[in-house]
C-alpha cells in the first residue's frame, strides 16, 4: 500500500509539473534562458546557498576582479514574494513577444539589444548607486514592445483599457503608488527609448517620417555566428555503415537502382 500511495504522488506531481514544463519548453531560447537563471538565482538566494551581497552590482568590487557582478545584477528580484513574480510575469511576458514579434528570426538581433541595454544601465548605475538592475531591464522590454506595437489594446489588470505606449508610464504610477522608488523604472524607460529611437526612428527612411540613418545597433557577426542555424548540405550521401533501416536509406532509389544494373 505504500509503494501505490508513493506512486499514486508521484504521477500527481508530475502531472502537476508537465503543463510547467511544456509552458517553459515553448518559451524562445533567450526568454527562457534569462528566466531559469532569475529563477535559480532566487532559488538560491532563498536556500542561503548564495548572498545577495555576492550579487549586487559595485564599480569597485568589479574592479577588485568581481567581474560577475556585470551579470548577477540583473538576475536577483528580491526573494520569492508577491513582488517577485509581478516582475517575472512582465519580464516573461514582454521578452517573450519582442522574440517572437519584431524580434522573430532574429535571435541575435534581441540578444544584441539586451546587452546593449545593460551596458548603457550599468554605466548609469555606476553613478546612481544603483545595486540591482533587472526591474530595469524588464521596463526596457516592455518599452520597446510597447512603443512598436502603438496600435494595440490591452487590458490593464482587467480594470482598464489602455492603447500599448502608455503601459509603461501606467507601470511607472503603479511603482509610485505602492511606494516603490521608481529611478530603476525611469532607468528602463529611458534606456528603452534610446534603444527605439536609433533603431526604429533613425534608421527609418526621410520619407516616412525618420532621419535615413544607418543601422548602428545591429548585432556583430560573432553573435549571429553564435544564434546562427546549422547548415544542411542536401546533396550529403550518408555513409552506408550510418544509414539506418537498410544499406541504401537515404539515397534516390532510382540511383540505387542504376548502380545495380551497373554492378550487374
């Protein structure tokens, strides 16, 4: 009876975890990257495996060889609470439709513009007194989606509707409200329209509204080498010690064929 009660919760657990799991697996990579490395970040801040002193950013300790800081910055929120996961919600939501949206077959692309994003926060951080960054990052996000998707509706906590470029300064009254200091929100904000305007009002033509630029934040070659696709050669002839399912699989049967009638 207790190996049955023991299976019985088991398959109940994992059933609980699978709807978790495809919903992680159909995320895009750097979406689901960033968020498993927020969420073990956390998950390890709240074991005491790691102390969020070891995490936050300092020009100084940087200097002392800290280079991880550059990175932990951004992955700590705070301890699992109800603010938390208000930020993973936005962060997950908003990252998720730029990479599947403007971003879509452009990996390398939206990868490009979060480290840009970060570079420009952590030299502003390195005059606020800025300690952690991710909230910053988030805001970015949804600043970017908001502003290239100007036309969309949405409703705000089921309380309101509100057209997607004010989502951000509605958010940023949301912060002041619950009396949280809004320079991390601003911070996102204003990296996020620096980001929008060489990329999507600079580069756009004179005659549609834009400045003719060149495209200056476009990704380098080794980040697209390292988000680009494998190449398949189709004309490749498999071995026949790899081929499967017989000696000729994989190959035009009619030049399978041909080569007998040679043979014979």
């Amino acid at each position: 009876r207790a190996r049955v009660r023991g299976s019985s919760t088991l398959q109940h657990i994992h059933n609980m975890a699978q709807p978790i799991q495809e919903a992680f697996m159909e995320m895009p990579v750097i979406t689901r990257s960033y968020a498993a490395a927020c969420v073990l970040t956390t998950l390890a801040c709240q074991l005491g495996i790691v102390n969020p002193l070891q995490l936050y950013f300092s020009p100084d300790l940087v200097r002392q060889k800290q280079i991880w800081r550059l990175a932990t910055c951004f992955l700590y929120f705070g301890n699992f609470s109800i603010n938390f996961f208000f930020h993973m919600f936005f962060l997950v939501r908003y990252c998720r439709m730029l990479e599947e949206g403007s971003f879509r077959g452009r990996t390398a692309d939206f990868f490009w513009m979060l480290v840009v994003g970060a570079a420009l926060m952590l030299l502003v951080a390195s005059f606020m007194h800025m300690y952690f960054l991710g909230s910053s990052l988030a805001f970015m996000c949804v600043y970017v989606w908001a502003r290239r998707n100007k036309s969309v509706r949405l409703s705000f906590l089921g309380l309101f509707l509100l057209y997607a470029p004010f989502l951000p300064w509605v958010l940023l009254g949301l912060s002041l409200l619950l009396g949280q200091d809004p320079m991390a929100d601003v911070l996102g904000i204003g990296v996020g329209h620096i980001y929008f305007y060489l990329e999507d009002i600079y580069t756009l033509p004179r005659r549609e509204g834009g400045l003719g630029g060149p495209r200056v934040l476009k990704a380098p070659r080794f980040i697209e080498s390292l988000f680009a696709a494998p190449q398949v050669d189709i004309n490749y002839d498999v071995p026949a010690d790899e081929r499967p399912g017989g000696f000729d699989f994989g190959r035009d049967p009619n030049a399978a064929a041909d080569n007998n009638n040679n043979n014979n």
